[in-house]
C-alpha cells in the first residue's frame, strides 16, 4: 500500500512544472516525495463511515496522506475527504501540526458524532497547528480535506 501511495504522489507530481505553492524551493523538475509517516491515508475513506481507524495514538506520531482532489470555485464537491477515527493516549494537551504540499488544506477534529470539536482552517497556504486536550476514553475523528491546490496535494500530520 505504502508503495502504491508513493507510486500514485509521484505520478501526480511528475509533470507538474509550475511553483504555485508555499514551498519556496519549488521549481521545474523537482518531484517531492514524502516519506511515510507512522501511519498512512488509506483510501477510501471519505466519509465518517468509512473513516480509517488509527487507533490509539501517542506522540509523537506522523500521518502522512495526499488529497486526490481540491475543491473548486468555493465548493468541497470535487474534494477528496480523508477521515480518520482515534483515540490520544492521555487527556494531556496534544498538538497536530499539518504540513502541506500543492494545497490549501484544512483540517478539523469532531467528536464521534461528527459534531465540530475545533477547526483549523485558516485562509491561504500557511501550515496549519491545532492545539487541544481530548478525552481519551472517547473516539475522534480527524477530517483533513483540500480547499485549493492541485488534484494529488500532499499532506502530513504530526502529532506532538
Ligand atoms: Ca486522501
Ligand atoms: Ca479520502
């Protein structure tokens, strides 16, 4: 899996010539490549449902993913979704950090009912950092999904 994942990131970026991104070493030619992280985004899992379960998680820990599709013109339609259900370790504070390739990405943490936690979404390229302390008797879910970018963006989350 992990290798088709890799295959799949590769072949989207090949080709892709233009620096559009925050990565100010991006230039023609460069194919980035992620090293996967302790865990990775395994499709589908676009809705709650068929959210993928990562289980109990203590820092620090890495997911590393790539979102098939942006949104477009101000919608999520043509979004690829990545959900993820977990549990943290403690009910000490934990810190996501989510780091970004080719997108404009957010990511947000609801409560097993799919009601909205905290949101991280920020306008604009920037890295995005959440801060928060969660139950650990309970599950939650971690949605990570692409507002803007190109189709086969690259994430990946540290949780510190
Ligand atoms: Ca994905
Ligand atoms: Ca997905």
């Amino acid at each position: 899996m992990r290798s088709l994942l890799a295959l799949l990131a590769l072949a989207s970026l090949i080709g892709c010539a233009a620096a559009g991104d925050d990565d100010d070493s991006a230039s023609p030619g460069v194919v980035y490549q992620l090293t996967p992280g302790d865990a990775v985004d395994a499709e589908p899992n676009d809705s709650v449902a068929a959210a993928q379960d990562l289980g109990v998680l203590t820092a620090p820990f890495s997911l590393t993913g790539s979102s098939l599709g942006c949104g477009e013109n101000g919608t999520w339609d043509t979004a690829d979704h990545d959900w993820f259900r977990f549990s943290p370790a403690s009910g000490d504070p934990i810190t996501l950090d989510l780091s970004m390739w080719e997108g404009d990405l957010d990511m947000a943490v609801l409560d097993s009912d799919g009601q909205l936690i905290v949101d991280g979404a920020t306008a604009g390229l920037d890295d995005e950092t959440l801060q928060i302390a969660l139950d650990p008797e309970a599950s939650w879910l971690l949605r990570i999904r692409c507002w803007q970018g190109k189709p086969g963006a690259l994430w990946r989350l540290r949780l510190r």
